[in-house]
C-alpha cells in the first residue's frame, strides 16, 4: 500500500489493549477539532469530532478528550483491533476561516 | 451511495509539464476541497469550492489552480510542475464546508498519486 507519511510517531499494541493517541494543537482560537483515520492506499476517514466547548465525546469504542487549558488532544481506542492500525491525524478548524489544519498524524500498529 | 471518486489514481509527469486531476464528490454534496499530501509536510490545505466559486485557498503558489463544474464536479490543476509537486492529492466533499458553529463531515476520495520526474 502507499505510504502516508514516514518517520512518523508510532503506537504498537496488542489487540485488546486500549490505545491512546495524542495531539497538540496550535491555535487557542480553534473552535472545532476532528480525528481521521487513515488506511494504506486510501483518504482519511472521519472517527470522531469535537467543539472546543465541551472536554469529552463518546463514539462507538472511540473517546476524543480536550484539554484547551494545554491545547492538547487525544483519542482513545478501546479494545483496539487490528482493523484499527492505520495512520490517525488530528486536524483543527478555526471557525473564521473553516480551513482544517492537520496535525503530522501517528501510526498505530495492533498486533494479533 | 457512491464515495468521492478521483481520477486519474496514479499519474507520472516530467518536470515543466502541467496536469489535471478530477473529482467527483458523493451526490449532493456541493463544497469540495482539495489537499496536498506528503512526507515532509503532512496533509495541507489547497482550496475549497463551493457553487462554482472559490471560498477558500490555502497557501500554495499560482501554479496550483481549481476550478468547479454546475455538477460540483472539481478539477484541480498544476502548471510548470516542479519535483516538490509529487504527492498524494485528495479530494473532499462535504453538504457544505461551512455549517454556522460547526463543521460538516468531509468524505475523502482515494486520492491521486501524482510522481514528478
């Protein structure tokens, strides 16, 4: 498959394992904040969103937690499965201008 | 319902030559935005059409170009390409970019693998 990005930080796990992938931000003026997934030959992949008023979403296994206080994101992947390795990119929205900016994004690895 | 679809999916070009890409969004959809992908910079924003018009543009040169079809269908383009062009371009569509407060969903295409020799 196509590499998308090299060098990046890496995350292995085993599968069952709860996964927790971080991001920092840039902009304390940010006012939305998004996780992709992105597969190997393919685009990224909505997870999960948040709005900078709120510290915790919920998804289906997925929780996206804030922290404005450190301009800090993470997600977390509970009972990671190997269908979940894939690169995960964080991406700010600035309401102003609605142009997403995307963090380096982090390879996760789920072992069997 | 059909995903965003991009063509061509791989494309080789020499430097000084121009090429074109395509995308199709999901039916309905009427903002598309465009993405540059690689190694060294990540992914980063080109520009973002909405009916035919150009809402947003990130900074890249002039040489980078879109353009929007009545069908919402984008077409990019990229003039006297240079070896630091080659990269993974994405196409991504949404209802509408902008929601007041908020963001829709972006769906993204594969992306075209565009190698600059």
């Amino acid at each position: 498959g196509e590499s998308v990005g090299l060098h990046l930080p890496t995350l292995s796990v085993q599968e069952g394992d709860n996964s927790i992938i971080n991001c920092a931000y840039s902009n304390s003026a940010s006012d939305y904040f998004i996780w992709y997934k992105q597969e190997s030959g393919k685009g990224p992949q909505f997870i999960i969103d948040i709005r900078s008023n709120m510290d915790k979403r919920q998804g289906q296994r997925v929780t996206v937690l804030l922290n404005k206080t450190v301009k800090h994101l993470s997600l977390q992947i509970a009972a990671t499965q190997p269908g979940d390795s894939a690169v995960y990119f964080c991406a700010e929205v600035s309401g102003g201008s609605y142009i997403p900016t995307f963090g380096r994004g982090t390879s996760l690895i789920v072992h069997p | 319902k059909a995903g965003v679809t991009q063509t061509p999916r791989y494309l080789i070009k020499t430097r000084g030559q121009q090429v074109t890409l395509s995308c199709s969004p999901i039916s309905g959809h009427r903002s598309v935005s465009w993405y540059q992908q690689t190694p060294g910079q990540g992914l980063q924003f080109l520009f973002e059409y909405f009916s035919e018009t150009q809402r947003n543009k990130g900074n890249f040169p002039g040489r980078f170009s879109g353009r929007q079809f009545s069908n919402s269908r984008s077409e990019m383009n990229v003039s006297t390409l240079e070896l630091g062009d080659s990269a993974l371009y994405l196409c991504a569509s949404s209802l509408d970019f902008r929601v007041a407060g908020g963001h829709n969903e972006q769906f993204f295409g594969p992306g075209t693998r565009l190698t600059v020799l």
